[in-house]
C-alpha cells in the first residue's frame, strides 16, 4: 500500500512530530510505501495563488513545482494520514493550504458545474486523521461541536472520495503525563496498522 503521511506542526520535538514518527515506523515496519511530508519542516507554501481558485475546470499542471508533486503524489494514494493540533478548532494554515492547493479539481475531485455534486476522484478509500487538543472532550463537543470533525469528515474527505474516515484525537496534552503519551503513541500505531485491513 502507498500511504500517505502529512504532519502540520512546527515545533521540532512536538508530541504531534512524536505520533507522526510513530506512524511513518509502523506503516514501514509492515511493509507499506510510506510518503512522508512534514508540511513546515519542507517549506509548503500555503497561500492559494489567483490561477488556483478555480473549482469547476480542472487545475492545469501548478507552477509551484512542491504543489505539482503532492498532487501527483496523493492521487497515487490508498489511504492517507493526517497529523495535526487543534488550533482555533481549525487545522494549522500549513495544512488548510495544503488542502486547498493541492486536493485541486481534477486531482481530488470533478465538479461538473459549480452548484453541482462533486465526484471524489482520489483513489485512497481511507484516511485517519490524529489531533492533539488541550480543551477537554465535553467542552469541545459541547461549545463548540467539534469543528475538526466535521471538517474532516463531512466537508474535505468525502468531497475527495474518501468514504473511511477516522479519526482519533489525544487530550489533553500539554499536562499529560509521560506514560500516558506512550500510551497514546501505541494507539497511533494501531490505528495506523489498522488501516491495512
């Protein structure tokens, strides 16, 4: 399998780069192509330029030559995972940029007009997603709805084509003991392992 791993964060040393070298080990140990991206370590620009706000015509090849690899990249994916905090109940820009510059008409999906239902056209069935929040489950659900969940998997992932969505997220962290992030790294793992099944 040809997975996909993309992590938003830009502290080196982060739990977030933690659960995301956890992932990438796993996914290699059990044989997969892992295509990993740490969006900030890399450079990924986020801002959306003029030619690609389009959404009905196909995006043609980007002049960024970064953006035209992810979208080459993650058109070839079986399933994909997305490591991220929780900021403003929103992924970081580098992610959000990523998004919209790279999963492009043509590449992720085909809008046949603009208040038409889109066709999914990535390949990858399956995505997870992994957060990292410091606001408490009840309060998150509660106040705000959980914005990353809706994010994820209504309004991003099944505009692609992307019908499995999973997502787990690990609370809360900056006061987190040490054996409870070894712990939640193990989860990563299994989570990840299991989307070879």
């Amino acid at each position: 399998m040809r997975i996909g791993v993309y992590l938003a964060h830009p502290r080196p040393g982060s739990f977030n780069h933690a659960v995301f070298d956890a992932v990438v080990a796993e996914l290699g140990d059990r044989g997969c192509h892992v295509l990993a991206h740490d969006l900030y370590a890399e450079g990924f620009a986020p801002a959306l330029t003029a030619d690609e706000t389009g959404t009905v015509l196909s995006a043609g090849t980007a002049r960024d030559a970064q953006v035209e690899l992810h979208r080459s990249e993650v058109a070839t994916l079986d399933a994909l995972v997305l490591i991220h905090p929780n900021w403003w109940g929103m992924p970081p820009a580098v992610l959000t940029g990523w998004v919209q510059r790279v999963l492009a008409p043509g590449v992720a999906y085909k809008l046949g007009t603009a208040d038409g239902e889109p066709a999914g056209l990535l390949k990858a069935g399956r995505a997870l997603v992994l957060n990292t929040s410091d606001t408490p489950a009840d309060r998150e659900e509660s106040e705000f709805g959980d914005p990353l969940q809706r994010i994820w998997a209504a309004c991003v992932l099944p505009y692609v084509g992307v019908t499995d969505v999973r997502r787990v997220v690990f609370r809360t962290v900056t006061d987190s003991a040490d054996e409870t992030r070894a712990s939640w790294l193990r989860r990563a793992r299994r989570e990840a392992a299991a989307l070879l099944a």
